[in-house]
C-alpha cells in the first residue's frame, strides 16, 4: 500500500489539508474557512476551538476524496483513505496569533489573539523606547504588537479565566501549531518549532532557548510555554485512541518560512516573496543571523537536523485581508474573485 503525507496549513483565513502520495503528487485538497472577529477598532480574533474544527473537517473531508485502485478491497466506491494510511503529517501556521488553553481540560480559555492585532501597541511603543535594542540583538525583532509576547502578557492581565488557571497551575500558551498538535496528541504533547519560537519576542535565536529576561518583562513563566524542537523529525504523534494510528508529526514550521523553503530557497541569498493575507518577503542569509539596518526582522529559517537557518524578513500585513474586509465588511461584492474586475473597470486607483 502507498503511504500518504498529509499537510496541514492552518492559515488566519481557512484551514486547508493537502494530500500527496508517495511519489509527491497532490491527490486530495479540502479547504474552509473560519470566522474572523473584530471586537474593536484594531482587535483582531479568532475562536481557537473553531479553527480546530475548520482543520480537522478539513482533514475528513480530504481522506475521503483520496482516490483507490479498485484492487483495494477497503475502499468498494474508490475514494477514501484512513490515518492508517497516511505515513507522517506536516504542519504550517499563521504565526504569531497566541492561543491561551487549559492542560487539564484541554480547551481555550479566550479567543486566540491574531498576529494583525494591535491592542497592545503603546505597551510595545514604549517598551521599544526603553529596551528596543536588547530585545532585537537576542530574538531578532522590532518590539511590536505583531509578535507574540505582549499578547500573552494582556491575556494575563485582563483575562479572568487565563488568570485563574495560571492560580491552578493549568495554564498553557502557544501559538497555531502547539494548538494542532496538542489537539492531534489528545494533550499529550506541548510543543512549538524554532521557526514559530522565533516569532514570540521571548526567543534567543542564537541559543535557541526562552529568553528569561524577557519572560520576566511580559510576566510570563517557562513552564506555560511550549517544548521548543526542531522544524523537521518525529516531533510527536497523534493519539490513536482519537484517530486509529498513531501518525509521526514529522515537520512544523511557520507559513512563511514553509513557503521560504517550498520556494526552494535553500542557499543563502535566494529570496521568496507571498501574497496571502499579507505580504511577506523573506530572504535566506544561511546559518548566520544577519542583522538589518533597514527595519527588517531577523528570523529562524528552519532548524533541521540541528542546523539553524535564518532569514531576513519584511512584513505587510495587509493583502488579501483588505479584499476579505471588502468582501466581508462592506459587502462590495461576494466572491473575491469579483475584486479583479472592479479594480479593472476604472482609469486610475485614485
């Protein structure tokens, strides 16, 4: 029997599992969408519990519609595969939007803040005025609320249920991926990349540990942030109990450092840029983290087989977000795709 990769892209917008089989060709794609909320003006949030039942419907609904040889006495209609089949998963995140949950019940304890949030935007103004060049020289970024840090620190500070579990000793924080995967292992495993790691503003990049004076600053505890591993291995698997197999979770990295290598740009000078969401451009400098004076972030390209990458990176956060809010927010239209032909209609943007 040929065994099936099954790759999870848990984006801000949808959810979306690919399927491809032993020889790499994609034989399967299932994709939904998720609710995006905005409580105020700047706030941007998501329902982690949500997104985990956009992913794994996602999940469902792609091994049903792999197609089988009719030798396969399993599958009578010829389509569908189960987790028995599928011989590792791979996963890719949204990066930076933090996820607040329960270690005992498993369960969010508050909407998971988003990357594109900016609540906590003066903290950052003014932490970045008092220690914006430490904490760039150690985790690489601008002290901005893009990153993960102060949104974990204003979940401790005006959250009740995130308050009262650290009291308990139940509180776990994570981004998109320690999610999935504490979903897949049925809590089993608390975990995040390097590449996600490195997106938190609490990270030595260099060391590649939690950097205690910064956890210190955002209040946070080093024992309610996840394992740090590496972007590629058996990372951890799912529960069996839950699932039928236990699957490795052999890679997991965050989206744009996934494209960065999708892209092919495995030396150093090889550049990608991505049109999604947002807009990223990242450019691979090699196993050296190479600082920019021109207000780019430096990041963690991937670690695999103990060898760290980086990479230079320049956000725009806005892209297909603003066809969405058109979309979504005022009603322009109701397909995005119909954006095209508006924009098209006229002379000039003006």
């Amino acid at each position: 029997m040929s065994k099936y990769i099954l790759a999870l892209d848990a984006g801000t917008t949808s959810c979306r599992t690919l399927i491809f089989d032993a020889s790499a060709k994609l034989v399967s794609l299932a994709q939904q969408e998720f609710q995006q909320h905005y409580p105020q003006p700047g706030w941007v949030e998501h329902d982690a519990e949500e997104i985990w039942k956009a992913q794994s419907a996602t999940m469902v609904e792609a091994m049903k519609k792999v197609p089988r040889s009719r030798e396969d006495p399993r599958a009578p209609h010829g389509t569908g595969i189960t987790m028995a089949d599928v011989a590792a998963i791979g996963i890719t995140n949204q990066r930076e939007t933090c996820v607040a949950y329960s270690a005992r019940t498993g369960k969010a304890l508050t909407r998971a803040i988003v990357w594109q949030d900016k609540r906590t935007a003066d903290r950052c103004s003014k932490l970045r005025t008092e220690r914006g060049d430490e904490f760039t020289a150690k985790t690489g970024l601008i002290v901005d609320a893009y990153f993960t840090g102060s949104k974990m620190e204003w979940m401790l500070q005006n959250v009740a249920s995130v308050k009262q579990a650290r009291e308990e000793g139940d509180l776990r924080f994570g981004t998109i991926d320690t999610w999935l995967v504490h979903k897949l292992t049925g809590g089993a495993s608390h975990i995040i990349d390097e590449t996600n790691a490195s997106r938190t503003l609490v990270f030595d990049i260099h060391k590649g540990v939690w950097a205690e004076e910064f956890l210190s600053e955002f209040g946070l505890r080093q024992n309610e942030l996840p394992e740090v591993v590496a972007s590629s291995g058996v990372l951890a698997k799912t529960d069996p109990i839950l699932f039928g197999a236990a699957v490795p979770i052999a890679g997991i990295a965050g989206d744009q450092q996934s494209a960065l290598f999708g892209q092919r740009c495995f030396e150093a000078g090889q550049a990608k840029n991505t049109y999604g969401t947002g807009c990223f451009l990242l450019m691979h400098t090699g196993t050296t983290a190479r600082p920019s004076t021109n207000g780019l972030v430096t990041t963690i390209a991937w670690n695999i087989n103990g060898e760290r990458h980086y990479a230079l990176e320049g956000s725009i956060l806005v892209a297909g977000a603003a066809v969405q809010w058109l979309r979504d927010g005022l009603n322009l239209f109701d397909d995005a795709a119909k954006s095209e032909a508006i924009a098209s209609s006229v002379d000039d943007n003006g």
